[in-house]
C-alpha cells in the first residue's frame, strides 16, 4: 500500500513536469478558474467570455484584440479526459435565442478548452509566425472551494463554528434544538443520523437563501453523484469528550475525516492545485439587498476564499519543479447592468472594500489583484425618470417573474463603502438610511453583427487583467 502510494505520487509529479515544460516550451496554457457562490453568473460569464473571445467585435479592453493579434479562436477537446465538458453551445443557444432564457447554474466541476492563434508583437514580429495560446478554463462551484478551509479543522472544531454561527441565522433554530437534544454518546442509529443531516442541510439551503455565503460543507448544497452517501451523511455535535466507538459522535467524527480525505482533497490535488489565473464572482448587490448580516457574511468568506488559494509569481523554476501558483485574482462584481452607469464606481469601490482583507494577503503573497464591476451579459438600457422634482437614473428591462417591462431605482449606493461595511461589522440589523432593492431580469433578445459578441460590461477589461499579457 505504501509503496503503491509512493509510485502513483512519482507518476502524478513525473507527468506534471512533462506537461509543465510542454507548456513552458511550445504552445502556453493559460488554467483559468472560475468559480463564485450560487447565483453569481459563473455559466454566463464563461458563456459570453468565449463568444466574445470567437467575435471580437466588443472587445476593445483586451489589447490583443484591439491590436488585430488574435487571428482566430477555436474550440478544442479539452486536457481533462473525466472532467465533464463546459456545455458552451446549449448555454449560448438559451441567451440567444429569440426568446432567450438564463441557462442551468453550475452544478459540478466543468472544463473548456479555447485554442487563439495569435500574432507576435514587438520589433520582431515580422519574423515570427502565429503561436497558438490554450485557455483552459475551469467552472467550478465556490461552495466547494470554501471546503478548502476544512482541510486544517477537525470535527470538533468545525461543529463548534457551524453552531456558533447559527446563532445569528434565524434559518439555524430548528437544528440547533434537535443537535443540542441529541445524545452523541450514544450507539449510532443510522436514521437518527440521516434526520440530522437532512436538518442540517435544509438550514444551509435557507442560509443561502437569506443571503449568507460563509455554507459548509459545499457538497451537501451540489451533492451531485454523492447525495445520499455515508461520506455526506454526517452534521455538527455540541463538545463531547471522551465519547466511546460506535457512538452517533465517533461515527460524525469519522465520516467528517472521510469527507476531507475523499471528496475536498482530491478536489484540491486534481483541479485547484492547477490554476494560474483564477476570477471570483460576488453578487454583491444581492447582499447588499438582504442587509447588513449578509454583507458581513460575504466579506468573511472572501477572506477565507483567498485563503485557499496559493497565490504568488509563476517564476520558471517554480513553475517546472515545485507546481504553479496563482499569479493573478480578480474578485468581480457582477450584474453591474442592475444599476445605471453612474453607480458602477460605487459597486466597484464596494467590491474593493468587502475584498480588502484577502486582496492585501494575495499581495503580500506576490500576486496581482483587481476589483472591478461588471455584466457579463447585459440584459437592461439605461434611462433617467422625473421623480418629485429631481431625476433618478434608472434601468429598463424584462422582468423574469411576469415577462413585463420594468423600470427600476435599486437605490443609491453610498460614495464611500465604510457606509455599508461599518453597520456590517457591528451587528446592525438593518440600513438606517437606504433601503437597497434587488430586480430579477431575464435576458434581452439579442440581435448580434457579424463578428460582435454578446453585450457586456467591462469584461474586455477583465479579460486584459486576467491573462492579456500572456497573448
């Protein structure tokens, strides 16, 4: 067994070097990650990324493309031969259909592989050919990269800080009277152990649904093959010391230690551990919606999300021996088209303001961090409202609920975001001064020139920032 496992790390860390000076020495590879909690826009961002990066015709941000330099771009069989495909073409075909619809969000790991044959720059260029750049982009839910952060807890840990934080989530009451009820000395009764965890999972579903992001275990929210399974059959206990085998808390201890070993670590070793450039999505205005405890909530996970990450310089040496590190993060506000133009500086501010924490360890670390504001689609226009003497900048679009046409105020977001970030940190309860709305709105038809992308907003600059200086 030992030797066994001593062979197969060999072969792991043998084909990665093959692979890295593959890389280094004939055609690059760019692994961009995507990942962001439910209901940020993973799908459609890379859904429009790859459309816009095949029809350049708005993508005046990215410099390769405005330079004419992309010759053309084309999609290639992916690397990962047991990651599933990125379903790209049934996810551009929901946005532009004549009645267009938001495609399925992520469920699982996804992967996609887009190949540009790009033109060389510089006092050379005439004598150098076209090259060809690999981006390979992985879609992957950041429910699960929070997981990560379980890797140095054990069980007792991690079921003092699940308990700890229901406190302060009314969704939490009804687990925290039933585990509190139960007695973990005693022999483990299968049934019992499924009520908790079916409890247990139905307050994470109303967490994530009150706006809360900081929901582990990941998997118990995106099961997908493993629902049901003992290594997802298991929930937070009150402190128990000294409790004897077969007891409910030896066996919640054991398949904990197994959820680590056997889900979040493979995880780890086979798809994080190999990204370079990596793109956080934030919903921001969602919870800035649900309040104050929602936004506070988000800005503690985007600090334990940098966490998880490896960031630093991929340095030559480094990255043939020792295993890539993400050299760039951009942490993205998205549905930037929810509010008028002349907020996006504000949201932005905003995004730079929840990230602070984790963008100053990430370049503390050596790597290169952003915040922006963005729409990867853009399903509203713009337009300005009389409104008891003074104009409101408002958005138009398709409601999702009723199919109507709507205009719509969210508020006015603050100059400066301690305004927000302040009451979050201390505990209040509601806005004092603002009341922040959020609108559901279905994508617009689009009707596309050839050579034109979908619309968007600012993702032409987030593409120059995540991997324009490799092309």
């Amino acid at each position: 067994m030992v030797l066994g496992t001593i062979a197969d790390t060999l072969t792991r860390g043998v084909e990665n070097v093959t692979g890295t000076v593959s890389e280094t020495f004939f055609e690059p590879v760019i692994r961009l990650g995507v990942t962001g909690l439910a209901r940020s826009g993973k799908t459609v961002f890379i859904t429009s990324l790859v459309a816009n990066l095949m029809d350049r015709g708005r993508m005046p941000g990215l410099l390769a493309a405005a330079e004419g330099r992309i010759a053309s771009a084309y999609l290639q069989p992916q690397p990962d031969d047991t990651v599933p495909r990125f379903e790209y073409e049934n996810h551009r075909a929901a946005l532009t259909s004549r009645t267009p619809h938001w495609p399925q969000s992520t469920r699982a790991i996804s992967e996609l592989r887009l190949s540009l044959r790009v033109k060389p720059s510089g006092l050379l260029a005439g004598f150098q050919s076209p090259r060809t750049v690999h981006l390979d982009i992985i879609d992957y839910p950041g429910e699960w990269l929070l997981d990560l952060a379980l890797l140095d807890k054990g069980y007792a840990d991690w079921s003092a800080d699940a308990l700890a934080r229901m406190e302060t989530r009314p969704s939490g009451a009804e687990f925290r009277d039933l585990a509190h009820a139960e007695d973990s000395t005693a022999e483990l009764d299968e049934v019992r152990a499924q009520t908790l965890t079916r409890t247990f999972t139905a307050y994470l579903e109303a967490a994530r649904d009150a706006g809360f992001s900081d929901l582990t275990p990941g998997r118990f929210l995106l099961p997908g093959d493993l629902a049901g399974s003992p290594v997802l059959t298991f929930a937070p206990l009150p402190p128990q010391t000294g409790a004897p085998r077969r007891s409910l808390w030896r066996e919640m201890e054991r398949r904990f230690e197994a959820y680590k070993s056997r889900v979040v670590k493979p995880f780890f070793r086979d798809h994080f551990a190999r990204i370079d450039r990596q793109v956080v999505l934030v919903d921001a205005l969602g919870a800035i919606h649900q309040g104050p405890a929602a936004v506070e909530d988000l800005r503690r996970t985007m600090a334990d999300i940098l966490s998880a990450f490896r960031p630093g310089r991929n340095a030559f040496l480094t990255q043939l021996l020792l295993g890539k590190r993400v050299e760039k993060i951009l942490f993205a506000a998205t549905k930037a088209d929810h509010l008028h133009h002349s907020q996006h500086k504000r949201l932005a501010a905003v995004m730079e303001a929840l990230t602070r924490d984790a963008r100053d360890r990430a370049r503390f670390a050596g790597a290169e961090t952003a915040a922006m504001a963005i729409a990867a689609l853009r399903a509203t226009t713009e337009e300005q409202r009389p409104h008891n003497g003074s104009t409101l900048d408002v958005v138009r679009g398709t409601l999702l609920d009723s199919g109507k046409q709507a205009a719509f105020y969210p508020g006015e977001l603050p100059d400066d975001p301690a305004h927000l970030l302040n009451p979050a940190r201390n505990g209040a309860t509601k806005w004092l001064d603002q009341d922040y709305q959020v609108m559901r709105f279905a994508p617009a038809p689009l009707s596309l020139k050839p050579g034109e992308g979908p619309p968007h907003i600012r993702l032409d600059r987030a593409a120059q920032f995540l991997f324009g200086d490799r092309l």
